[in-house]
C-alpha cells in the first residue's frame, strides 16, 4: 500500500470530516433543544457559503477571510433564528410528524429561493485563501484544508468549554434536558432556543464556506447531500449529543473518504446511506446517544 | 395527550371506514362511471389533445402514488419519506418486462388488448419486486418509530437511486429509453380506479381498522391483542406494492427512465400530496394529487416558482391547516347528492309556500 497516499486520503477525510462534523453539530444541538430534525440546516449551510460569496465578490477591496467568515456566519446565525420564529416557534406543542413535515417543506423553501435569487448554474466561488499548498515534505497539503481542520478542531474546543463552563451553556443543557422545569427556574426558553439555533446555523455557514472554497463553488443544491451526510454522522454519534456529532462526522468524513479512494467512487453514497440505515437498525441511539425508554 | 383528554375532544373523532352500502356502491359506480365516459370521449373526440391526456395520466399516477403513499403515513401514522424508491423499483421491473415481451407479445388475444397484456404481466412484476422491497425494509424498519424511521426510509430511497443508476442493466445515468408506450388513457384510469378501491375495501375490513388504531395508539392496540408487527408490515408493504404498480403506469407513459426522476425530491412530492390531502384521507389524496399536478402545468411561465409554491404551501398548511384540505374525513358523492337534493327542495318548497301566499 503506498503510504504517502494513505496520508494523503487520511488529510482529506479529516477534512470532509470537520464539515460534516461543523454541520452536524447544528443538528444535534437544535434536536437536543426541541426534538425537532430541522432539514433547513442543510440550506442554512448553502445560504452560508452564498453570503461569502456575495461578500467576497461584491466589495472590491479584498477583505482578510476572517471578516468575510464572521459576517457570513451572523448573517447565517440571524437567518436560522428568523427560520425558527417563523416556522418552527408555533408548532412547538403540536405532533412531532407537523414540525418535522414544516421543517422538510422550508428545506425545499429556502432551497428555491436560492435558486430563484442566484440562478440554477454553479457559481465559482474567489479564492479566499491562497491556494499555494504547504508542504510537510513530499505531501502537499493545500493551505483550505489546514484552515478547515484547525478552525473546526478550535471552534468544537471553544463549544464544547461553552457548553460546560457557561451560564448560557449551562442553561442550554437544562432546556434541552426538561422544559419546563428550566421555565420554572427562571430560564428565558425562547432566548435559549434562539442562542441554540444561531449557533447551529453559524457553525453550519462556516462548514457551508469550507465546502464552498474547497470545491471552489457554490450552488443552490450544495446544502441536500452535504446536509444529508452531516445528519447521518449526527445520528451515527448518537443525535442530541455535541461530542456525539464531532466524532460521527468525522467516522463519517473518514468513510466516505477512503470508499471514494480504495473501493468505488460510484458507489460511497450508497455505502453511507448503508451504515446509516445498519446504525439505525442495531443502534439506533447512536455511539454515544442514551437509549430511551419508552413511557406508556 | 392524556387519553381523556383525547376522549373529551370533539376534534379527535376520526373516520373510521364503513362497508359500502349497495346505493352507494351504484353511486359511486355511476360517476367514476360518467367522469370515465366524458373524459374518454373528449380525448377520442379529440378535444383534449395528446398533451392534456398525457397530464391525465400523470394525474392518475400521482392519485395511485398518494393513495399508496396514504396507506403507510395516513393510515398506519408513519414516516415515509423514500416512497419514490419502490414507485422506482416499479417502474425499471415493469419497463424491462416491457421491453422484453413487446417483441414477444404481438397480437391481440380474444378481447384483450396486446398492450393491456404486456401491462397486467408488467405490472403484477413491478408489484412483486417493490413489495419484496418493501418487505426487506419495512421488516426491521417499523421498529423505529417517527423521525428515525424517516430518516432510513429516505436511506433506502437514496439507495435505490444509487443502485439504479449504476447498474448496467438500467443504462444507468443515461436512463431507459425504449420503453413500448402502451399507456392509454383507459388502463390507467381503471388501474386508479381499481387500486383506490381495493385500498378502500382494505381499509373498511377488520385490517383495516386494526391499521387505524395502531396510529391512534400503538400501546393501547397491542394491549387489546392487535398484532402490531404484523399489521404495521402488512400496511408497509401493501402501500410499497401500489407505490411499485404507480411506478410501471409510469414508465409506460413516458418510454423514458432516468434514476433522477426518483430522487428525494420526488418522495417529498408525493408526501405533500398526502399531507395537503389530509393524512388519512383518500378522496382528500386524490383532490390534492389532481390539484397539485394540475396546478404545476397551468403555471408553465411561472415553472421556476413551482417548487416555491410547493414547499411554501406545504408550510403554510402545517402552520394553519396541519389536518390538511380534507382532514380525515372523506367526500361521498351519496352525501352530496342529498345534500343538493335537500337544497332543490327547499327551494321548490320555499316557491311553494311563496305560491300559496299570494
């Protein structure tokens, strides 16, 4: 087996991985809240890499990448917050099946409205980041995928010791865990599932952006296949469970990665769409997920 | 919801299927009968050119889709969201029997058709291969319950698109061509015809009923001796078994395959239709299939805006309407026609009384 290639698959799928991972922590953490598979995430993450463009491509003056990130990912962050209150706010009482058929019908939604304001045709996306690749001796590695990982690897730090540490975090996990008994502990729940759904979306925009950059377009579909594997890897973790969705969508990113290198190209949609449905038959909590008794 | 709850609640009361009493049934008969009649003869007449009775058809197929379809999320309350996958399965079996018999089979036999010939050996084909699948899926996917059941029915219909455009034998991305297109008008419509009412006699039958309260309470029916599995596969499968015969009515229409056609997308469409229609509704099903496949073809300008409008309403329903059009009640032409009778004789009554007053 040539060992540099291996390197060479093993950097790649740590990169498909970390967007996986960044998209499906948004939504792991919106089920964790309202128990709720929001399918628009996956359109939150193209509407992300739409807005980079807009801004890297509309003002002249070549902004540094890390002004572009942040404003596409508040703009993002606002977007799923508006999606919320729209759609999703009224039905929090109502049967699961309503919310989840809103949630698939704002996916097909958001993903028209991309394409009727952007045009069908793939846009090609600037380079942001220079694309001159580094070298750890004969293995190039281009200069997006070492932004992706270390970006994605320090945000999850940073998300996981907010989660933990924080007032905020803190209160999160009481929401997630009972709702109205956080209520009754003076929690401000619409605040909490507005923080939760902003930075879900933010965090999806940011891996809608890596994706972008690194195939070098955007389109209105990138969100349907990209969003459907993050959501695997969400479930593959055990869905609701932060660290769950890291490592899924790295498993995941790791998979796909070396199927399309040692087995068939062709054929690694229908392989992770194959481990989703084993995990779901013999797992169906997950990795790390909890198993849930049901209560008659 | 707490069951007294449940049980004080007026809204709560669901129809439940009655047998067809025999005036009905003549009823019923003589309008699928009247609207057969008219419709063959403007098309034979040629006053609805090939263009509109190819939108016949593909109404028709969009009414046997949601009906299937109604059966597994309407009925028996769970989340399908890969029923393009069997409709699939369907179409490529029936298409390649099809092929294969067109050379084969070449004349009339007695008084049946070739074409109704090649279609019954065709579609009992697409039948059986989608409810194996259907058998294989729904066996260990009706453990899971909501959301994840969902997710692996939309699993497997990604699945099925991938297997099918790479395998040889279905021309893969290129799609099927050459296709015999024998649909006419008449199989389709008595194909619909037959498969709602089969789904209606099915749903009127103790099975049936068994199906309805395993949505209402799964508990609550397997502590009164319902076999939940068995019933919960039985509705699975028979709705994946349609969903196959929908799927060869069309891949005779168009003489044309291609794995795209059967993407998430097209699942989501046909979910739609249930959901507009009213889950848990058959006539509701099948206004909402008219309806939503007409509408698209009336808006040819605006086609861009097509899927906006879709999804767009199938929020705005879930938000104001989650019953959907029909709710789970269902339209009866017994009832309308008194209802009209009543009104007419009112108002003779209503002229009398005038009459006699002056």
């Amino acid at each position: 087996m040539d060992v540099e290639l291996f390197i060479k698959q093993i950097i790649n799928s740590l990169n498909t991985g970390s967007i996986y991972a960044l998209v499906a922590i948004g939504y792991t953490m919106v089920y964790g809240i309202i128990r709720l598979i929001n399918f628009a995430h996956g359109e939150i993450m193209m509407f992300g890499a739409y807005f980079a463009f807009i801004i890297a491509t509309s003002i002249p003056v070549g902004l540094p990448f890390f002004v572009i990130v942040l404003v596409s990912m508040a703009l993002a962050a606002l977007m799923g917050i508006l999606t919320e209150k729209i759609a999703y706010k009224k039905l929090r009482t109502a049967p699961r099946i309503s919310a989840l058929i809103t949630a698939i019908g704002m996916s097909l939604f958001l993903q028209n409205l991309a394409q009727l304001i952007f045009g069908a045709n793939p846009k090609v996306m600037p380079q942001v980041i220079s694309n001159e690749p580094i070298m750890f001796g004969n293995i190039a590695v281009p200069q997006v995928m070492m932004y992706t990982i270390s970006m994605s690897i320090g945000i999850m730090i940073l998300l996981t010791l907010f989660v933990k540490k924080t007032r905020a975090g803190k209160a999160m996990r009481a929401v997630s865990q009972d709702k109205e008994a956080a209520m009754l502990m003076g929690i401000n729940i619409n605040g909490i599932i507005s923080l939760t759904f902003a930075i879900g979306s933010a965090l999806g925009a940011l891996g809608g952006i890596f994706y972008s950059i690194a195939y070098s377009q955007v389109y209105p579909t990138l969100g349907v296949m990209t969003g459907l594997k993050a959501f695997i890897a969400a479930v593959f973790g055990g869905i609701g469970n932060i660290g769950g969705a890291m490592i899924g969508g790295y498993a995941i990113g790791f998979i796909e990665t070396m199927t399309k290198g040692y087995i068939s190209s062709r054929w690694s949609d229908a392989i992770v769409f194959g481990v989703l449905i084993l995990i779901l038959l013999f797992k169906p909590s997950g990795i790390l997920g909890k198993n849930v008794k049901e209560k008659v | 919801m707490g069951i007294l709850e449940r049980m004080m609640s007026k809204s709560e009361q669901k129809k439940v299927y009655k047998k067809l009493s025999k005036s009905s049934i003549i009823i019923n008969l003589s309008v699928i009968f009247v609207i057969f009649i008219v419709l063959n003869t403007l098309i034979n007449t040629g006053v609805l050119n090939r263009y509109y009775s190819t939108i016949l058809v593909l109404i028709l197929v969009a009414i046997i889709m949601s009906t299937s379809l109604n059966i597994g999320t309407g009925f028996l309350g769970q989340l399908i969201l890969g029923h393009a996958g069997f409709m699939a399965i369907g179409a490529y079996t029936a298409a390649l029997i099809g092929i294969a018999l067109n050379d084969v089979i070449v004349n009339d036999f007695l008084f049946i058709s070739r074409n109704l010939i090649i279609f019954i050996i065709a579609g009992s084909g697409a039948m059986f291969t989608a409810s194996i699948a259907g058998l294989l899926v729904g066996t260990p996917a009706l453990r899971l319950r909501g959301d994840y059941l969902g997710i692996m029915t939309l699993g497997f219909g990604e699945i099925v698109r991938v297997i099918i455009t790479n395998l040889e034998i279905t021309n893969g991305a290129q799609g099927l061509m050459g296709i015999p297109r024998l649909m006419t008008f008449p199989i389709a419509f008595w194909t619909t015809v037959i498969v709602v009412l089969i789904i209606y006699l099915f749903m009127s039958s103790r099975h049936g009923r068994a199906i309805l309260s395993i949505r209402e309470d799964e508990i609550a029916s397997e502590s009164v001796g319902i076999n939940i599995t068995k019933y919960k596969i039985m509705g699975f499968v028979l709705a994946s078994l349609f969903g196959g015969l929908g799927g060869a009515v069309f891949a005779f229409q168009g003489g044309f395959l291609a794995p795209v056609s059967f993407g998430f997308i097209k699942s989501v469409e046909i979910f739609v239709i249930v959901v507009l229609g009213g889950m848990g509704s058959i006539s509701g099903a099948i206004i909402a299939a008219i309806i939503l496949t007409f509408l698209p073809e009336l808006l040819r300008e605006f086609d861009q805006y097509r899927l906006l409008l879709y999804s767009g309403l199938l929020v705005v329903t879930m938000l104001f309407r989650p019953q959907g059009l029909m709710g789970t009640k269902e339209l009866d032409p017994k009832k309308q026609i008194r209802k009209v009778y009543r009104f007419i004789k009112k108002i003779i009554k209503k002229d009398i009384n005038k009459g006699s007053d002056l």
